[in-house]
C-alpha cells in the first residue's frame, strides 16, 4: 500500500498484525511449553542466541510486509542493518522473537513485535504473544486493544505501592526515592510484552535497562502511548525512530498520569 499515515494507520495496523500472527504460528511450531526449543540454536556475536524459528519469522514478516510497504525501509534485530533506510520517510522495525531466551527455554513470555515507522514515531504496532494467546495492536488516534478490547490502564494509589517490572537495583531506588513500595514481579523476558503490561494495567509501570535497541521497543511505544501512557529515557521527552543510533539508555514506560512524579524519581536513580 502507498501509505498515507493520517488515513491508513488503521489498515497498517491490520497488516501487521496479521503478519505477526502469521510470523507467530511459525514460531510456535518449534516452541515447546516447559522444554527446550526444537529449533536449532546459535549464538550471536555478544552472547545473544538465534534460532531456526527466529529467522524463519525473520524471512515471512519481510517478504509479508516488503510487499505490503514497499516504500518502507527496514530493521530488524535478525537482518544486517542497512544505511538506506535512514533516507525513508517510512520503516518497517522487527522483532521476530522477542525474547529468544525464554523461547528457548519453553518460557511462553516470548512475542513478535513489528512497527510501522513515518516520519520518526509509530503510526501502528503489534505485539503479538502467541503462546499466551494475546495480541496487543495501537494505530495512531486509534487507541490500544488486547485481543480487541480497548486497553486503559488503571491508576493505583501511592498506599498500595506500585506493581513493577524491570531491574531491581533501578526500581528500589525508585522506591526509595517515591517513598513507595515496589511490589517488583519475576522478570519478564520480553521487553516489548513488559511494557504492553503497562499498557493493560498488569503493572503500574516498567523499566529497561541500557542497551534495548528500538526492534524491542517500537511497537509497545505506540501501544503503550495509544493506552494512555508513554515510552521514555531520561529526558522525558518521546522517542525517535529510524536513526542512525538504535540503542536506548534507560527506559521508563508509565501512564501519563503518574509519569511526572514517576520520572523525577528515574532521572534521581538512572543518574545514580
């Protein structure tokens, strides 16, 4: 399609979304709950794991979403980055499998998160888990939906403290620095599903440490900012897409409404 982002951002979002899904029941065909992946497994320059499964997913959403964009430039965490793309308005950013580890390892808190890039920011994202059967999809001025119903998360009061995701040495600083109890869950592998908690009200907020790169994030950015919260490093400010930089600094994804207070206290224990 030749895209228009103020009147096809919905169509974009059903495209990849159905190309996640497609991409996911590749995936899952070498996934087993509780086991070792069927798939066979490498180990990526800086320790990372690839499987067969990543790069199969890998090769379906860019021959899906190649044709379905074809003015779009692409990146992707399994596909050797190409400069051109820095040249496009549009960019298709992927995630094949997030959370190759917990993949591996029959962990079903993996996802596929694919985003469609215009001028810089999200226009549509899915995060798409598909051993836990759950699809989270935003267009812009669309609003966020899982599995369909609209997504608004919750606000709880600072007495019951905050449910939390991410490090635990940032978050208890956090704490420390809100006065606030983190009531902190067992880690979540997948960045782009973490943050989609937020998104759903699951947490009251998340983090990520240094060196997520923007295939873990695009995706939930949107998701999460369509729900009514927002993605961001220290600055506070949105982030950017289709730089030259790819990897982030710290990140903190929060609703709007407590994101102010939230950040004062991220900036004190990212610095520190």
């Amino acid at each position: 399609m030749s895209l228009d982002p103020n009147r096809d951002a919905l169509a974009a979002r059903d495209l990849l979304a159905a190309a996640a899904r497609e991409a996911g029941e590749v995936a899952r065909a070498y996934f087993r709950v509780g086991a070792t992946t069927s798939a066979a497994v490498k180990t990526k320059p800086g320790g990372s794991p690839v499987t067969d499964a990543d790069l199969a997913a890998d090769a379906l959403l860019k021959r899906r979403l190649g044709e379905a964009f074809p003015e779009a430039g692409w990146l992707s965490e399994e596909t050797v980055d190409d400069a051109a793309r820095l040249g496009r308005r549009a960019l298709i950013v992927v995630d094949p499998i997030d959370g190759t580890r917990a993949f591996v390892d029959g962990d079903p808190r993996w996802a596929v998160s694919v985003a469609l890039i215009f001028d810089g920011r999200p226009v549509a994202g899915v995060v798409h888990a598909p051993a836990l059967e759950e699809t989270y999809a935003a267009a812009r001025g669309a609003g966020a939906a899982l599995n369909g119903a609209p997504l608004k998360p919750p606000i709880r009061s600072d007495g019951a403290g905050y449910r939390v995701a991410g490090p635990k040495p940032l978050l208890n600083a956090m704490g420390a620095r809100l006065g606030a109890t983190m009531h902190i869950v067992p880690f979540v592998p997948s960045l782009a599903y973490r943050m989609c908690l937020v998104a759903s009200g699951a947490l009251d907020f998340a983090v990520a440490g240094a060196n997520s790169n923007d295939w873990d994030i695009a995706a939930a950015d949107l998701i999460l900012e369509e729900a009514g919260g927002r993605l961001v490093e220290a600055s506070g400010d949105r982030l950017r897409y289709n730089q030259a930089r790819i990897q982030r600094h710290v990140l903190l994804g929060a609703p709007d409404a407590l994101a102010p207070r939230l950040l004062e206290a991220f900036r004190a224990a990212a610095g520190a």
